[in-house]
C-alpha cells in the first residue's frame, strides 16, 4: 500500500508521529519517502539519533510549522500522503491562551489544506480527539473547526485526485501528558489526585491508533470522520491499577473536563454508519448509499450516541496492567 510512496507526517516527533514512523519503516521497507515535519529541531535531532538517515535512507526531518503556508507547500512538493498530527492540545492551556491554540489547530489545518491542493498531494488523514464532539472547552472546539474544514475541503478539490479525512479517537495509552504516566509519576508520593472518581475516558494504544490511520489510508473514500470502538476506563480504576493501596485526593473537575468523553453524539446519529471495527460520520446531504457499499456498513438507529460513560466494552484492574506492560512500560509493577 504505501511501497514507493512518499508520505508526510506533521507533528512527526509526538507520540504518535513516532510509533507511526517506526512502524511505517517495519512494514514498508520500500517506502520512498518518509518526511517527519515539526516545528522542534532538539526533538528532531533526538528522533533522528533512532531513525538516522543512515539506518533508514528513505526519512528525511523538515524543520516548519503548520502555522507558515508557504513553508508548508514547500515541504509536500513530491508527497503522496499527508498525515496531520501537530496540533497544540493541553486543555487548561487552551483556555489561558485561546489565541495560540486557534492560529495552531484552526490556521494550520487550513494551511495543510491549501497546500495539499496546490501540489500532488493524494490523501490526507487528519487526527482528531474525542473532545471535538460537543465540545466544552476551547481545544475541542478548535478540533472541531479543524474536522469541519478537511471534510469541507473535499467540496473544493474540483477534478484534483485527492481525499481528506479525519481519524477521530479518545486517550492514547502513554502518550505524553496523558494520565497513565503522570499517575506512575505521581503515586511514588502515595497520593493521587484524582479529578473525579466516576470520571471515565476512551482508551486506545498508539499501536491501534496508528493502525486505524493506516486503515483509513487504504479505504477512506473521502469526507469521514472515523470512530473507533475501543473500550473505556473510570479514571479512579486507573489509579487503582497503577497503586491500589495510594491515598485518593479528590481536586475536583479542571475547567473545560467533561465527566464523560463523547465521540459521536446523538445528533450525529442521523449521519453515522456502522462497521466492522469503526463508525463513521458523514457530511449532511452526502449520499450514504455510496458509503454504506463501499465499507459493507449499516446505518445507526436515530438517537444513537457514543460516549465514554455508557459504553458497553470496559477495561478491569487487571486488564489495565496488562495493557500497561504492553503499550507503556513493559517492566511495569503496581505500587503496592
């Protein structure tokens, strides 16, 4: 699929830009061109001393930002594949610094737009977070601009060969900032501060967030916001997991937190497909026939919603250790 391709990645030296470089490297020794673009060059000299040039002749690191346009088109002259991971995403930061955040997440998502359609650029998939539904707090509703404008632009492509979509899922188990590290960190004091002990989130690994992406490559039509269905925790299970005997301090929910995380809400329900291991939600007034042929799906009964809270798949204590020997730190031990 992506042999004798070249694929860029924006936001390459995150969590995910670099478990998706190591395994597009693994799987596809024959990929042309691998191009890890960030706006950080000490993360990308750090990356490159895994991933050298050397060892691996077909990556390349393209210093930019999302925020320049025309850094931006320069970078996907020869690209086949965009995928866009930058994006600013701490919540409370968000609310202290809306700005930022909009230049970042709004602008360049824009930008990554403009710039696929003024070269040869063929897909672009979009990561997405599970705050951009009914969003809350000012990071989600920047996600959900960004998702509104790569599913628009499939409306300006005009004769171009070219799709965008959007890949939208939950907590990534271990990525940098999220709760599992922090909460290993943390429990060597024996006190947890835990926001809200009924709280509940989405979890995925970066291994199936990279593989849905790989996913879409392949079968996106164009125009889709993909949900994965994976399973949810409360937060109080994942302090339990990771110290069951620390003193739980409850700090209360930060502003801009939902209690439950939501991924397709009801009102989305009447745009919404369901298949295999995904759902996907569609534009208004698009032809779901098409859609529905294309990925074998059904169509969800009016009224259907998604959301961390009232799910039907939950991960257990036990479950929780294993996944975190796993996908976090394979030497992992409970904090007894």
């Amino acid at each position: 699929m992506l042999n004798e391709k070249s694929i860029l990645i924006t936001g390459g030296t995150g969590s995910f830009g670099k478990k998706f470089t190591e395994t597009i490297l693994k799987r596809y020794p024959n990929v042309k061109r691998l191009v890890v673009f960030s706006r950080d060059e000490l993360k990308q000299f750090e990356m490159s001393q895994v991933f050298s040039h050397d060892k691996f002749p077909a990556i390349r690191y393209f210093l930019g930002d999302v925020r320049d346009a025309s850094r931006l088109k320069r970078a996907f002259e020869g690209i086949d594949i965009v995928i866009h991971a930058a994006a600013l995403k701490q919540v409370p930061a968000a609310e202290y610094n809306p700005d930022e955040f909009i230049k970042t997440n709004i602008g360049g998502a824009q930008n990554i737009i403009d710039a696929a359609l003024s070269t040869s650029v063929k897909v672009v998939v979009a990561l997405s977070t599970d705050k951009a539904a009914a969003p809350i707090n000012l990071y989600g509703a920047t996600k959900l601009v960004s998702d509104k404008l790569f599913i628009a632009a499939n409306n300006i492509k005009g004769k171009r060969d070219i799709r965008f979509s959007v890949v939208r899922y939950g907590n990534v188990m271990g990525s940098r900032g999220s709760v599992i590290p922090f909460f290993m960190e943390k429990a060597k004091s024996g006190v947890l501060p835990i926001t809200h002990k009924e709280m509940t989130r989405f979890n995925i690994s970066l291994e199936d967030g990279v593989d849905m992406v790989l996913w879409a490559i392949e079968n996106a039509l164009g125009s889709e916001i993909f949900v994965p269905k994976i399973p949810s925790y409360k937060i109080e299970t994942v302090a339990k997991a990771i110290a069951p005997y620390a003193i739980l301090n409850d700090i209360g929910i930060r502003p801009g937190e939902k209690l439950h995380e939501e991924m397709i809400t009801e009102s989305d329900s009447y745009n919404t497909i369901d298949f295999e291991k995904y759902y996907a939600i569609l534009p208004s007034g698009i032809d779901k026939e098409i859609y529905k042929n294309h990925f074998n799906a059904k169509e969800v009964p009016l009224g259907f919603k998604y959301n961390s809270g009232e799910n039907k798949e939950w991960v257990s204590i036990d479950e929780l250790r294993e996944l975190i020997r796993r996908h976090v730190d394979p030497n992992f031990k409970p904090i007894l």
